[in-house]
C-alpha cells in the first residue's frame, strides 16, 4: 500500500521564497512545522509556523520527524535535497513514499555556471563534515573538481595537499553565497593561497601538475615507494592483478586479512567512490603505518583492526570481497567464505610452499582460479643490466555464487 506523503523536503538558495516556484513556494507556506539550519530559517523568516532546529544526531531528526506525521512537515536544505545534502539520507529511513522533494539549483551547478564548465566533465565531491584528505584520490592532471566544503578552513587546506603533490600552480576559486546580493568569489593558485573566506563556501579547482608531480591514478597499481613499508607488502604488479580479481565496486566492503601496510585496502578504496574497507593486522607498528599511508594517499575512512583471523573477523559487517595475502587456513576460509556476500570475491596470495599447499587443497575442494605470477625487474649488474625476479605468488580467486 502506498502511503500519502506528509514530508516535504524543500531546496531552497540564497534567494530565499523569491526563488521557489509559486508551487513549492505554497508549500513553504502552508506548513505547520519548518526544520533546518539557521540560515534556512532566516531564508524563510517571512513563513508562520512552527520552528525547530536540526537536531543531532541525525536519529534524533527523524524520530522528530516520524512524531509529527500528522502535520505538515516541511525539511529546508541547501540546494538539492539528495545532491550530498539530507534529503538522500531521511529517504533511507522513511519510506520515499511518504517524501515530497522539491529540488533548488545545487552549488554544483551554480559552480560550474559561474566557472563555464560542464558538469559532465567535473568531478562532483563533498567534505562536508566528511576526512578534507579524502579529495586526494580525486587529484589528477587537468582535472577539475568542485567541492563542497567543511568549513573556512578548508580551501587552505585543500591548497596544501595540492601543494605537497606538485599541483601549486593549480587555480583555486572560491564561491559563497551564490545565487544572493552578497556573492562573493576569490581565485588564486594553490601554492599562493593566503584568502580569508566565509565559511559556507564551494571551491572549484583546476589541477595543474608540475612536471615533478606526483601521479597517483586511482586505477590499481601505484608504486610501492608511495606506501610506508617495512618490506612486507604485496608489491605493484601483484597488487594490480590482486585488485582486478577483487573488483572494487562503488559502496563495496572489503576485508583485507593481514593487512600490513595496507596497500590493498587503500587502493581498493581509491578504485571506486564510497568504497570501504576493514584492515585486520595484529602489529601496532604496520597498522600505524597503514593509518598514515591511507591518510597521504586520500583513504582517511579506513578502518583497522587488531587481532587474527579467524577470531578478529566475528561481528564484522559483511563483506563484497576478502583479501588474505598470506598465511590462508582453511578455519580462515570457512569463516570468511561464510560472512562473504552473494557475488562476492575472495583473492589470497600465497609466496610459501607451505601456504601453496593450503590454496592448492581449498582450489580442489571449492574451485575458482588458480594463477601463478612472477615478475622480474631491470637491475644493474655491475656495468650492466640484467633481471632480478621476484619471487613467485600464487593467487587463488573465486566468486561466491
């Protein structure tokens, strides 16, 4: 059965009611209850009715909402209600059917008119209230970005990260209250940012990479020299065959088993937007230096564990796919193949006889596909040159259908 909807959740900009269309506009006006922001409320201060402040934390904004399902319930945002904002998020607790949206122009596309860029050809990110250090997996040369911001702080911050890479030449244009009498812009290079800006602003940034700059493609397979490392870690070319057969996917939850340095968590959660991942490493001293390689290289939100498998996997969400790069039993694989979704990959490598044997065992009882890696690298050999090879991965990789 449907239900009739009783929430409204209004867009609205820095024009306030004059910007709503006369249908929207009506609905503003006939509420019995308004909740937002501040700045909402001042926007909409020529409405009678019933105010309330966002509560925190966000449980709390809907248990609001659901206790006045008899009246009319209007929600004021910024922008586009389910463009990075509460609109999307109230949806996944109340049923759409019960919600009215009523979008306004989202700061992305005010940015890029204000810019002339093509909203096609831009990369749309929010660290509003979100790790600022997240945007670095997004720096690429003759990128452009359009960001939602945390706070003044954080174009500055931004600049920096540009900076350390090699992108200070790249421009930096900060918007605030577009659409308004007071619209503000400011533009610079990352490398000379020294701007004051109000706190609600959008930055538009359009990278320019120096020829020493640091490349860091989000497709797999970043050279090992960018992690912190003790040795111990699956290397490049493993790395991005490893990653292949796990297939990052938008939203996905890996576990990575022994995770070291974390080299492939990270890069799993570069490889697609939202991507999350559970690093699970016994060693204070590698899970240090994993939380300091995901930091440096735009995976802030990567969660480490400490203990062993299989015990340190019980109560752990589940996961779309498992990595294990070493020391695979088969108490690991039935835990983890368990708590593993429907279509979901596991990929374990083993370099040991003795490990080898444990995968050739599993292989034989559950399948999947076997695969034997060996890279060699250019070395000098005296005045020479010759190959010094690696030693040998085996990787076993299946799918759970």
């Amino acid at each position: 059965m449907t239900s009739t909807p009783w929430l409204h959740i209004v867009g609205i900009g820095e024009d306030g009611m004059a910007g709503l269309t006369p249908a929207t506009r009506a609905v503003v006006e006939a509420a019995e209850i308004i909740i937002g922001g501040d700045r909402h409320h001042q926007l909409s201060d020529g409405v009678q009715a019933e105010r309330i402040a966002w509560p925190s934390p966000f449980d709390a904004l809907i248990d609001t909402l659901t206790a006045h399902r008899d009246r009319r319930v209007v929600v004021l945002a910024t922008g586009d209600p389910l463009w990075f904002s509460v609109g999307a998020r109230i949806g996944r607790a109340i049923d759409p059917s019960e919600i009215v949206y009523h979008p306004q122009l989202s700061a992305f596309q005010l940015t890029a008119a204000r810019m002339g860029w093509s909203l096609a050809d831009v990369e749309t990110l929010t660290v509003h209230g979100r790790p600022v250090a997240q945007m670095v997996a997004f720096i690429q040369p003759d990128q452009r970005l359009i960001i939602l911001t945390t706070g003044a702080e954080t174009p500055a911050q931004i600049a920096a990260f540009l900076s350390e890479r090699g992108f200070g030449k790249s421009k930096l244009t900060v918007l605030a209250a577009m659409g308004g009498a007071a619209e503000q812009r400011f533009d610079g290079t990352a490398e000379g940012w020294s701007h004051e800006v109000p706190a609600f602003n959008t930055l538009a940034v359009e990278c320019i990479a120096a020829p020493d700059a640091a490349l860091l493609p989000r497709v797999p397979g970043l050279d090992d020299s960018l992690f912190q490392s003790d040795g111990t870690m699956t290397k490049q070319e493993v790395r991005a065959a490893t990653l292949a057969k796990l297939m990052p996917m938008r939203g996905a939850l890996l576990w990575d088993i022994g995770t070291g340095c974390g080299s492939v968590a990270i890069e799993w959660m570069r490889a697609a937007r939202y991507a999350r991942a559970i690093g699970i490493e016994p060693r204070a001293d590698r899970r240090a230096m994993a939380a300091a390689n995901a930091l440096a290289l735009g995976a802030p939100k990567l969660e480490l564990i400490e203990g062993h498998a299989p015990d340190a996997l019980q109560g752990l969400n589940d996961p779309d796919a498992i990595f294990v790069g070493g020391g695979l039993t088969k108490d690991v694989f039935d835990v983890a193949w368990s708590a593993l979704r429907p279509l979901g990959r596991l990929v374990a490598n083993a370099v040991t006889l003795e490990s080898e044997a444990v995968l050739l065992d599993l292989h034989k009882a559950h399948g999947g596909t076997l695969a034997r890696i060996s890279v060699s690298r250019a070395d000098p050999v005296g005045r020479m040159t010759g190959w010094r090879p690696s030693m040998p991965v085996t990787q076993w990789s299946l799918v759970k259908r």
